[in-house]
C-alpha cells in the first residue's frame, strides 16, 4: 500500500479475498490478451504450456509466416512480434535446461529462469520468511513446499504450477510501450462497456457492485482475484489536483504505477502549470533543481569535481540535475513529505562550497557584476543573479531592473554602429 509520507512507497498488499484464479482468456478489449483473430494458432504457436525445443522452433517458423501476413501496426503483429521475442527466449532456457539438466535449482521445477508475457521470472530459495501470495491464481505460496517463481522486473509472484496459465503481461513491458501514465482522472466507461466481464482475466463479473472492483488508475472494473484492495498514489490526481491519498487500484496498475515510480515522466510545466503557484513546496524543488542544473555546468567540466566523483557521489537520481523541468511520481511524493526540499537543499550546499570556496578553477569561471562593479563574484545559478537573454552577461537582479539596458549590450550596439559608420565613410 502507498502511503503519503517520509520515504514512502508503493507496496503490494495481501489478497482480501480468495478465488479460484484467472484461466480465462476469451476476447476483450485488452490488446495484451490473444487476439480472436488469432485463437485458431493457438496450438501451433505454443501459447501457455510446456514445449520441447523442436515444437518451439515449429511455434518460432509459424509466428514469423503470421508477422509477414498481417497488417502493419495492428493488434495481430503487435501481439505476435511480442511473442516472437518470448518463444525465443524459452527456447534458450529449453536448451540451457537440457545441457544440464541434474542442476540441483533445476530438479524440481524444471529450470531456474523462465520468460512468460515478458516477466523474467526466477526460482525462488525454499527457505523464504517472508509471505508472499500468488498474483495469479490469489493462494498464499508455501515456500517450504512449493516451487515459486518472481519477476525481476515487476514482483509478479507465482506458484509453479500457475507458470503455464499467467494472462498478465509484465509490467516493466506494458510501461515501456506506453511510455507514460494515464493522465485522465479515473476514465471509467462503466460495466456495460466491458460486457460485465473482468478487464483483465475475463471472468464474467457478479450484477452485485461490491464484488466487482473498480481501478481507480485505468478505470476499468475487476474481479477479487485481479484486484486485490491495494491501494496507489494516481499520477493523474497529483498532476490535476495535487491530491496525493491513496485510491484502490488493480495488482496490475500497482505493478505499473511501482515499476515506474522513479521514472521522470511528467512535465508539470506542460500539463499544470498553475501547479506551482498553488503549491509552495513544488515551486521551491523546481528553483532548488535549476540552481542544480546551472551548478552541473560548472562541475561537470571541472577537472577536481571529475576526479573526485563530486558530481554523481551525492546525487543519487540523475534527472534531478539533467532535466529540472522532468518529475518522477516519488519526487512529487517526496515534494509533498518535505523530503525532497530537504535533499535538494543538501546537495546545494556541498556543490556550492566547491565552486565558490574550495575550487579556484571553478571560482575563476564566476561573473562581476557590469553595473554596480561590486567585487562580488555572481554564478549564473544563485537566486540574486539574473542572465541578459540576448549577450548572456550576468548581473545583479536589483541592479538590472534600475538600469534599461545591459551595459554589456549597449556597448556592443555602440560597437556595431561604429563599423556600420566606417564602412559608410569608405
């Protein structure tokens, strides 16, 4: 469960109900689920069960005939490239398997590494603590007993014996293909767009409302053993609304929304940009991450920050000093629990010792201010100093807004009239 505070993130909760699990596979809207189209190949093309190599390499031939017979950029290639790339990858573990097969992770199980709808999944150690629930079929995994399997990638756990019927794609894929979040606030269309059926397992839903769960991030409905009552921060209130309590969200969009939680993948200049004269917390982070961005310049070119590994040695997270106008869903997170002012103010303090105090390279490369002739060295990043857009001369912010002109650009206007005179005179 996400919770809005102090270094909080977005954990799966436990199951509050049990079913019997998810087998159904009919046709749905979900482009991630086996096409009608293509529901005749299913046993030519080795979809959800165990395979020898040699009918894995007949299910490889006959996926390549299909891609070069469908349509460019429909659902029917879409679906099958992404299956390509998994028959390959299971026969390469199927192969590896046979070489050595009295591998002691591999008696029980099989293999100790699988690829099923893009999740990478890993035999998992017997003597395991924690308790873990099967994200398919909802059952607790008796590790002591029970061969079980997790995903690198996304945390999708499953029994063994639950490998063959996954439906879920792996998370990590589904966010790498869209590329960003949805930022509609719940688009729900309603059961009756779904033909009362679970958006993602397919199983027919109850008429009773309360077994029939809505996602809060997707806005579709869900059965008990989809969703399980977890709960999420949704991009699209924090962005719309700066509303940052957790709703009920599906295993699959928590998934995402986990997988993707240290992503920049939102513009807040470009999708609210009121937000920040609403908020003062975000308008502190983003004046904190130019002045970091304007420091990176220096430090980056900086033979003394380079040796010493200044750069990257405090920064944890690169985009919060590569691409100031990109937010994660944790930095909004962080912004809101006061974490990440915190840091950034942190971060400030170390990299500006360096270049105005301990590094003469770094303080030679500073800036005299042409109005007042103040000794004061000026950088382009503190907060008092101000860049002319068009000579680039920096100067004081008090000093600038009593002058008219740059002093900088009236001197190069002076310089361009008088060659534009001595040319007139020759």
């Amino acid at each position: 469960m996400c919770e809005v505070g102090e270094n909080s993130r977005i954990l799966a909760s436990t199951p509050s109900s049990t079913t019997s699990g998810c087998l159904s596979n009919d046709e749905g809207s979900d482009d991630r689920l086996l096409p009608s189209s293509l529901a005749a190949e299913e046993l030519q093309l080795a979809l959800n069960k165990e395979a020898t190599e040699e009918e894995l390499l007949k299910a490889i031939t006959r996926c390549k005939d299909l891609v070069l017979e469908s349509n460019q950029c429909s659902l029917e290639r879409k679906w099958l490239v992404r299956h390509l790339i998994e028959l390959r990858l299971r026969l390469q573990e199927c192969r590896e398997a046979m070489e050595d097969p009295l591998h002691p992770r591999n008696k029980s199980s099989g293999v100790s590494r699988r690829t099923v709808r893009g999740h990478h999944l890993n035999l998992q150690p017997l003597l395991s603590t924690s308790t873990k629930y099967c994200d398919h079929c909802t059952g607790t995994i008796w590790s002591l007993v029970q061969a079980w399997y997790e995903c690198e990638d996304c945390g999708y756990a499953c029994h063994y014996k639950c490998i063959s019927q996954i439906i879920r794609e792996c998370a990590h894929v589904v966010a790498s293909e869209r590329g960003g979040y949805e930022l509609e606030i719940c688009p729900e269309e309603g059961l009756s767009a779904q033909k009362y059926l679970c958006a993602e397992c397919q199983s027919p839903l109850p008429i009773n409302w309360s077994e029939a769960r809505k996602c809060d991030y997707s806005g579709l409905y869900y059965c008990t053993a989809c969703h399980w009552g977890s709960s999420a921060v949704v991009p699209a209130r924090v962005v719309h609304n700066w509303d940052l309590a957790p709703q009920p969200v599906c295993q699959a969009s928590l998934q995402q929304l986990r997988v993707t939680a240290n992503r920049p993948l939102l513009n807040l200049e470009k999708l609210n940009p009121r937000l920040f004269s609403l908020v003062h917390e975000l308008s502190l982070v983003r004046r904190l991450r130019q002045e970091l961005h304007g420091m990176r310049k220096y430090l980056s070119v900086c033979r003394n920050a380079n040796e010493d590994h200044l750069l990257w040695k405090h920064v944890d997270v690169p985009h919060l000093i590569e691409t100031p106008e990109l937010y994660s869903l944790q930095d909004l997170v962080d912004t809101h629990s006061g974490e990440l002012p915190t840091k950034l103010h942190t971060i400030i303090d170390v990299f500006s010792k360096h270049i105005k105090v301990k590094c003469e390279v770094c303080r030679g490369r500073g800036h005299l201010c042409e109005i007042c002739s103040n000794d004061e060295v000026l950088f382009p990043f503190d907060a008092a100093a101000v860049i002319c857009s068009e000579c680039n001369a920096v100067l004081h912010k008090s000093c600038f807004g009593r002058k008219s002109k740059c002093p900088k650009c009236l001197r190069l206007q002076q310089r361009k009239e008088q060659q534009l005179g001595d040319q007139s005179e020759e």
